[in-house]
C-alpha cells in the first residue's frame, strides 16, 4: 500500500518545496513561473549582438521594460537573489550562441557597487550574474575593480551630467590583470553608457582590453 501512495506523496512533495515566483506568487519551476517566464522571454532580443559595435560594444539580452523590468526591480531592492541565476543562464547561453569574434580567454568584470550601497542593499546585482554566467561559459570572474567613491543613482541625473558623476569613482585594486588582457563588463541594465564608458576608460589605463559590455537588458 505504501509503494501505491509513494507517487502522491512525491508529488505533494515537490509542490510543497516548490518557491513561489517572485512576480506572481504563483508556484514557480524554476524561479519564475511558466506564466511571468514567458513574460519574460517576450522582452528578449532576438539578435543580442545588434548593438556589438563602436568603441565599446554592447550585447544586451533583453529590453528594459515590462516583466524584465518588474524582475529586476525585485531582484535588487527586495532581495530575491535566486533571479541572478536564471538571467546569468540566459545571458551565457546568449553569449555562446552569438559569441562575437574575440580571443577565447576571456575575463568577465562586474561594474561594482560602493562600498556603502554593498553594505545596505547586501549583495552586487552586477556580481551575481557574473558569477553565474562565468559557471556556464567558464570564463574567469575578477573583482579587482571597486568603486571607491559614492555617486548619485544614474536615472536621477540628466544625460550631460552621468558622465561627470561617475567620472573617476572607479579604480583597479590589488589586480592580477596582465597588459593585453582581454575583458567583458557585466551589469543588469544599460542606459547611456556613463558608467561602463568609466570604468573602460580607467581598465585601458592599464592596458587592458576591453572588449564590450553584456547586460540583461538595455533602454
């Protein structure tokens, strides 16, 4: 008799331990439920590489609007980490499928929070999607940048005054990055550019390459 219940007792199991969605609340697969997934999915671009050109490429997986943007504000202001798995996933298995023509020893760079931010939000949304997309590509992750002056948030700022505002917040610490290495910023969203256009500026001070920026999602 209990090998005939064992079959309902897994499956009352599994729904049990399964998480809600963070969107939703309705019972999730994976993070997101199949609903707020597809949701997702609509927003992703169907060429991530459209915009791999100039100076500083970009690679973008997705638009910055409807449940991407809703997943993302929860993600960073309520906590719920477990985002960054799913979006690095996706973010790689983009990258590996549009994969631009670049030396295949790559270093992955997170644009870095203060030191102040780091300690009120807890985490670096930039960080843990790189940490996720360095496990599906197996690219090497580097936290040697760090912010080291607090700058106001970008999207309160008009266009002329981003750049300013980052303008030297950004140096490398302690680097293990040889000359002629070859880098890709990683962050969540992508506006103007001030910030990764900063960060490029103090990397190739130091002679290192950089090759472009990948985000989930760009305005």
């Amino acid at each position: 008799m209990f090998n005939s219940l064992q079959p309902l007792l897994n499956r009352a199991l599994n729904l049990f331990l399964k998480p809600n969605c963070p969107l939703c609340n309705r019972t999730a697969e994976h993070i997101f439920c199949r609903y707020c997934q597809r949701q997702i999915q609509d927003c992703q671009l169907a060429r991530p590489d459209r915009y791999w050109q100039g100076d500083l490429p970009l690679f973008a997986w997705g638009k910055y609007q409807g449940s991407i943007k809703q997943s993302i504000a929860k993600f960073k202001y309520d906590g719920h980490r477990s985002i960054s798995n799913v979006y690095g996933e996706w973010l790689a298995e983009s990258w590996q499928k549009f994969t631009p023509p670049i030396p295949t020893k790559l270093t992955v760079i997170p644009i870095p929070l203060h030191a102040e931010k780091m300690a009120s939000r807890g985490f670096n949304q930039a960080e843990l999607i790189a940490r996720s997309f360095c496990q599906v590509t197996g690219a090497k992750l580097d936290l040697s940048l760090q912010r080291t002056r607090s700058t106001i948030a970008q999207f309160k700022l008009s266009k002329s005054a981003r750049q300013e505002n980052v303008a030297g917040a950004f140096t490398l610490i302690n680097s293990h990055l040889q000359p002629d290495s070859t880098v890709l910023l990683i962050d969540d969203i992508y506006t103007t550019g001030a910030t990764v256009r900063s960060v490029a500026s103090v990397l190739r001070s130091h002679q290192v390459n950089v090759c472009g920026v990948a985000v989930i999602a760009t305005g």
